[in-house]
C-alpha cells in the first residue's frame, strides 16, 4: 500500500510543479504585446476587405478570405515560436544560416517569374516568397554568431566576418531582383551588430561605406555608363527627390499615393468614395500603398491610430531588448524590432513622399501570406524571449 501511494504522490506533485511552471511562463508573457498585435492583424483585415472590395469582379472577399487563412496560419507559427526556448536556435545556428541560403537559392532553382521578377515558389495551394521568411532566419544566425563572440566584438574581424557572412543572402536577394528585402536584410544587420555593443567606429565605416555605394550604384556609376540597376529600378528609387520630374511615369505611383492621403482628411471618404482605390488610380493599393488606400478611406483618424499601434509595438519589442535573459535574446530582439521599424517607416515614408519606392510591405497590413505569417512567427520569437526574461 505505501508503495503504490508513494509513487501515486510524486505524480501529484510533479503535476502541480508543471502547473505553477505553466502559470509562470504564460503570466511573464508581454500580453500588452500580444494584444496589440492582435488589434494590427484585425486593422490589417478591416484594412483589406475595403481596400480590395473591386478589386476581383464576382468575389469582392477573395483577398481578406486568403489573409485570413494566413493569419491563422501566422497564429500557428506566434505560439509554437513561444514555446521554443530561442536558445534552440543558437545551438543550431549553422543549420539556420543554411536553411536561410537554401530557401533562397531554391527560389533561383524553383521559382515561378512575375514581372521580371524570382521571388516565389508556387506550391499550388500557397505561394510563399522565401525571402520573407529568411529575414526572420538571418536575425536569428547573426544573432547567434555575435553572441558566441561577444569578447572579440571590438575586433574588426568580428564585424567583418559578420557582415561578410550577411552579404550572401542579400546579394542572392538583391538578383532576384528584390531591392526592398535586401534593404530590410541590411536593417537588420545593422541593428544586431548595433544592440551587440559594435564600436561606434566600425559602424560609423559601414555606415559611411554604404551611403558612399549607394550614391555610387545611384548616380556616379550610371554617369560613367556602368549600370547595376536597372533603368526602372533606378528611377524608382531616384524619383522621390523630384516628384514632378515625370508626373505621368517614373513618379506616377509617388504621385497618385500623395493625392489618396491627402484625400482622406479627418475621418476619410469611406470605401465607396474612395475613388483613387476604388477606381484603381493607385497602382498595387492592396501591397506596397495600402498605407495610402488605408489612409484615404479612413482618414487621419485611422491612419494616426494605426500609426499609434505600431508604436507601442516597437516600445514594448525594445522594453523586451533590455529585460533578455542574454545578450542573443537581446540581440534577436534588437535585430527583430529594428527590421520591423525600418519596414514600417519606409513603406508609410515612400507614400507620402519622403521615402523611395522599394516595394517594401506594410507589415500586418498589406496583402501576402509570407510577410504576415513571418511577421507573427517573430512576435512569437519576442514573446519566447520576454517569457524567459530577467524579472521585474
């Protein structure tokens, strides 16, 4: 009899530490977080079903049907990220580096072309775009090699090597040609070696490094004849410095975007009048300008309280940052937040004028599955790290 209660009472016991552990890990999770992100995936689909309401004749839901199914599919991809101990990911930081290369280089092998493009990999019920899901992958490798070098981060070759080993998924990227990942690639670069504790000098060189091949790829080489971009690619990026340079070309898109938020006003002109979406004045109003749609048929009201969620996003990502249990955590938080801010800025920037256009999506809002479902996977990487974070 004693031995049957025994064991039966260590049972019990084990049960009830399991259940504290549980309570605990779900009560340190930032749900202040969680449910603005909540809110931004709900915008995003309120934000889509009056955006594409014309947009496919005979199905006026086809496209927030589909984002739907997405973001399930990213809340699948927020709670198992959660659960992971992100320290799985720095053990098997080399098999990360290698999935983030061979997802990209399937794309060349594999991929579908659109518009010139090879960025997709059609799988017949999803199309996903690799690329996407690699910015969340490079974070986590850079991260993890940085972390497990964190005495010789002052030395040159650490950051040389870093970015040396960064600069192959963004040229492969870059060829596809996909100019905005890439981008979003070298943000997220910047950001972790900038949380890791890099010496201001090494990254006042890179910074100097890449303002000087940006002017160089954009304006000297083309004056000698020598063209990297393409002529369209070019003058996409050029084109906001003067806006009334081609009103009817080059800066049709800069153009139609500025008048579909400047009509909105306060409150916006609805669905039905707005006639810059509705009418399809506004090229790829459901992607890289669903900022302008949004802002057209909702107005300075919700533009502003969109604008206000994607704050506290990036407060409560950087309140993370600083509360990790280590410096990978940290810098995976760093490298996350700061990919995430560089996207919102520059899409919302390019449609308004002061940024260039670079096919940047707006994260949680603009239509495809790959950005959305990546996007909550890497809330769900931040959620994993505030869990196991230092306490208050």
């Amino acid at each position: 009899m004693v031995d049957y209660v025994a064991p039966r009472a260590a049972r019990a016991r084990r049960r009830r530490e399991r259940e504290l552990e549980v309570r605990g890990f779900v009560r340190r999770l930032d749900w202040t977080l969680l449910l603005a992100v909540a809110t931004l995936v709900g915008m995003g689909l309120w934000a889509i079903d009056g955006i594409t309401r014309f947009d496919i004749e005979g199905d006026s839901n086809y496209y927030v049907v589909r984002q739907a199914a997405y973001a399930a599919l990213g809340t699948v991809g927020l709670l198992v990220a959660t659960v992971v101990d992100p320290d799985l990911y720095r053990r098997h930081k080399r098999a990360v580096y290698g999935l983030t290369i061979g997802l990209i280089v399937a794309v060349a092998l594999l991929g579908a072309v659109e518009r010139g493009s090879r960025r997709w990999i059609d799988l017949g019920f999803f199309r996903f775009q690799p690329s996407e899901f690699g910015k969340l992958l490079l974070i986590l490798f850079l991260a993890a090699l940085l972390a497990d070098r964190t005495r010789r981060l002052r030395e040159a070759r650490t950051v040389l090597t870093t970015i040396g080993l960064a600069l192959v998924p963004i040229i492969l990227v870059f060829l596809q040609p996909d100019i905005g990942t890439a981008l979003v690639y070298v943000s997220a670069t910047a950001a972790v070696l900038f949380v890791a504790g890099v010496r201001w000098t090494h990254l006042a060189a890179l910074g100097t490094t890449a303002l000087v091949a940006t002017v160089s790829i954009l304006w000297l080489l083309p004056a000698a004849d020598v063209h990297v971009l393409k002529e369209y690619q070019t003058e996409r990026l050029t084109a906001f410095t003067n806006p009334d340079d081609d009103p009817g070309g080059a800066t049709y898109n800069a153009n139609q975007s500025l008048t579909a938020v400047g009509s909105g006003g306060v409150s916006g002109r609805g669905v039905l009048g707005a006639s810059q979406t509705r009418l399809d004045y506004l090229p790829e109003h459901h992607t890289d300008f669903a900022f302008a749609s949004f802002a057209e048929q909702r107005g300075f009201v919700g533009a502003a309280l969109l604008l206000g969620l994607y704050l506290l996003v990036v407060w409560r990502g950087l309140r993370i940052v600083t509360r990790a249990r280590d410096a990978f955590s940290a810098i995976v938080a760093g490298g996350i937040v700061g990919a995430f801010l560089f996207q919102v800025f520059v899409n919302v920037g390019m449609t308004m004028g002061i940024a260039p256009i670079t096919g940047i999506p707006l994260p949680f809002v603009s239509v495809g599955g790959s950005a959305l479902i990546t996007n909550l996977t890497a809330v769900g990487v931040l959620l994993a790290i505030c869990a196991r974070g230092q306490s208050e």
